[in-house]
C-alpha cells in the first residue's frame, strides 16, 4: 500500500497537487480491500480521481531526473541512476523479487525490484541505467524502488562505485545503521533462524557491551560457534527500533581468534516518575519476517503482511533532572499490568479498537515510580528488570537537608 501511495503522490506532485497521503490510502483501500479492484487498476483509478477533482483532464507522465546516489535526499522523487550492483540480498517476502546494494562514485544505496514490476534481474557486479525509479525514506535512511513504470538498461561501461570504507570498532562505537565495520567479539548466544533467508542469527559482544548479528543464507559463510571468539570482517550495521545490529553478507569474512575476547555489559539503571506511555504502545502487530511495527498493516520493508500480535510499552520517566525513554518487552508489560497477550487481543476485538489498551496501560502506570535496570541503547534503554519505588517525600527531602547540615 505504501509504494502504491508514494507512486500517486508522486505523480500528482509533478501535476503540483499536494492530496494528503491519508486521503489516498483511505481511497486505495476501499477499491482494493472492500471492491476487489486489482492493485494497478485501483492506482489508476486513484490517480485519475486526484487530476480531475484538481482540473488536470490528461495526465502527464511522471518526469524523472537524472541524479547521483549522494543527491538523494527525500522520499518520492522519480529519478534516473547509473550504478553497479555491489550486493544482492536475500529477499524476505515473495513481493520482492530483488532486493541489494547500488553504488555510484558519490556513495551507496539500498534498492528494492517489486515482483509485480516484472523486470529483469539485475547481476552482482554489473553496471546499470535505471530509470523512473521512485525515492523512499525509514528512519533516516534513503533507498529506491523499482516498480512496473521503471526501466533497467545494461551499460557497457563500467560505474566506478565502491563499498563504504570498513572500519574497526568496538560494539559500543556503533551508532549508527549503514556502516562497514570490523569487530573481534565472542558468540555469547544463538537464536533459531525465523526465516529461511537468515542461516545464523543471535548475540555477540565484546568488552564494551553486546549486539545482535545476523548471517545470511546466500553468504555461504561458514557458522559461529556460541562460546568462541572470531574476527568478523566486512559487516554492516542496522538499526531498529533504536537497537543496533550487524549483517553477515557475501563480502564478509569469518576468522577464528586463538584468544578469547571477553565480553562487558552496557546495563544501566534509571529512578524515576513514569510521565507518559507513548503511541505506539500496548497491542501491536508486527512484521513476521523484521519484527518491524507494523502501521496500519504495512511493513516499511516488506510491504503488507499478515502480522503477528506483540505486547509493548514505550515510555518516558523523569527523575526531576532529566528524562529517560524506555521500552518495554511482551513479558515484562504482562506482568506489571496484569494482562496478557490474549486477554490484550480480546479487549481490542471487543471495543474495535486497539488504542483501549495502551489507554488501560496508561492509566495503571502514569505518575508511578519505578526503578529500572537495562541496556541502553542510543535514547533508549531496553528494561530487562523493573521494581516500583517509593516516590521522594517532603519528610525525605528534610531529613536529607538536615543530614548535610549536621556534616
């Protein structure tokens, strides 16, 4: 649904029509979702009702331009590259039918070719003119679609691109996604696989604290082993939710240390007032391929999936100096409201209306006290252990006074 929206504000922006993208969405759903209307035919018919209720009898097709990568700053511009592939991924869901890294001499870039675009397939390391495709944007982070509008046309000479330069870090140094990084670290966990894309997934850390890895199938890198320690070359770090991660791909490459790495913990802890819960809370779906919250049924990544329901609280406490983000996971949430993940779903069903739990969490939380101990990662600390603490009286604070002067 999301790509369908940015393709028809796309093109009544070139018509320079600005439509809200609710009003579009709430349209595309009815035709597709309540009418059976095939999605092309729905983006047609969306479109062509924009251009006349604003005057435009004809539409004009969408210009595109000619751009580098590193010229690429916002969503929804149709434009022509000329890049090299320099990594191909795994896709996650059947809609893609290719997913990877393109580059330019002015940096690189993530791309995504719909199933439905019917396309031909794009080669590692091959050097491409790809015209009319559309710009997208999640959490800072620039990528281009190629849908049925857009062309792929081989060149002969090829683009000069490189990867970004690979540094050597520590886990704790890794601040944000789209890096290539070096790391020696432990395997302190591993997880089973949740998709076929992904061969090894879990924890590994090094004396400055722990972050998650994954390693995919089409690497054909050979697997971790929890308890060793190994040095990771060539990886690339994410970022979800404000977790950190990396990505074992097909550049990377796996050496065994002969000297354990010892590993550290980034646990902090944090007093204070719960002031608000944030929306985003309380019943949620997610992605079943990314974990991603889902908005309105629609993975940013993977387009609209059938999701999965989670229990979450995103919330803010002040101590009176200074304010902390929390999140808190499924279990940690069921126990502290006293609510559980079915009894949550059944309360939604019931009011038709998922926003009645986040309210009951609110109300059985905000202006409580709580002492929480956790990672913190980036704003957010991530609540492994929460107690509720007896809030500072006008008595404490006295006797604190009087305390000092008698010092």
């Amino acid at each position: 649904m999301k790509e369908l929206v940015d393709q028809i504000s796309a093109r009544l922006r070139d018509q320079k029509i600005e439509v809200p993208e609710e009003e579009i969405a709430s349209r595309l759903k009815k035709l597709i979702e309540d009418f059976r209307v095939p999605e092309g035919e729905a983006r047609r018919s969306v479109l062509n009702y924009f251009l006349k209720e604003h005057g435009v009898t004809f539409p004009a097709r969408a210009s595109s331009e000619k751009v580098k990568i590193s010229e690429i700053a916002g969503p929804g511009r149709w434009v022509d590259l000329e890049v090299k592939v320099l990594d191909l991924w795994e896709p996650a869901t059947e809609a893609i039918s290719q997913t990877g890294l393109i580059g330019d001499g002015s940096g690189s870039m993530k791309f995504v070719k719909w199933t439905k675009s019917e396309l031909p397939d794009l080669e590692l390391g091959k050097s491409y003119r790809l015209k009319r495709v559309v710009t997208d944007e999640f959490q800072g982070r620039f990528s281009v679609k190629l849908n049925r509008t857009s062309q792929i046309e081989p060149l002969e000479k090829e683009v000069e691109a490189q990867l970004k330069r690979v540094q050597s870090m520590k886990v704790v140094e890794i601040n944000e996604p789209g890096l290539w990084v070096d790391l020696k670290v432990k395997v302190t966990q591993l997880w089973e696989a949740n998709s076929e894309a992904i061969s090894q997934s879990g924890l590994i850390g090094d004396e400055t604290g722990s972050i998650k890895f994954v390693k995919w199938a089409k690497a054909d890198l050979p697997d971790l082993e929890e308890g060793k320690s190994y040095h990771l070359l060539n990886l690339v770090t994410d970022e979800f939710q404000g977790r950190f991660s990396v990505k074992l791909n097909r550049t990377s490459k796996i050496e065994l240390l002969d000297v354990a790495v010892e590993v550290g913990s980034q646990a902090a802890e944090f007093a204070g007032a719960l002031v608000d819960v944030q929306k985003g809370s309380g019943l949620i779906k997610r992605c079943p391929v990314c974990k991603r919250s889902l908005a309105k049924g629609v993975c940013s990544e993977h387009g609209k999936v059938e999701g999965t329901y989670d229990l979450r609280i995103k919330a803010v406490m002040d101590d009176g100096r200074r304010v902390q983000d929390v999140l808190i996971n499924r279990e940690t949430t069921e126990r502290l409201v006293g609510l559980t993940l079915d009894e949550a779903k059944q309360m939604a069903m019931e009011a038709l209306d998922h926003e009645v739990v986040r309210s009951l969490i609110e109300g059985k939380l905000v202006g409580r006290y709580f002492s929480v101990t956790g990672p913190r990662v980036d704003r957010y600390l991530l609540v492994e252990t929460i107690n509720e603490a007896q809030p500072v009286t006008i008595a404490d604070v006295d006797e604190l006074i009087a305390a000092m002067e008698v010092n």
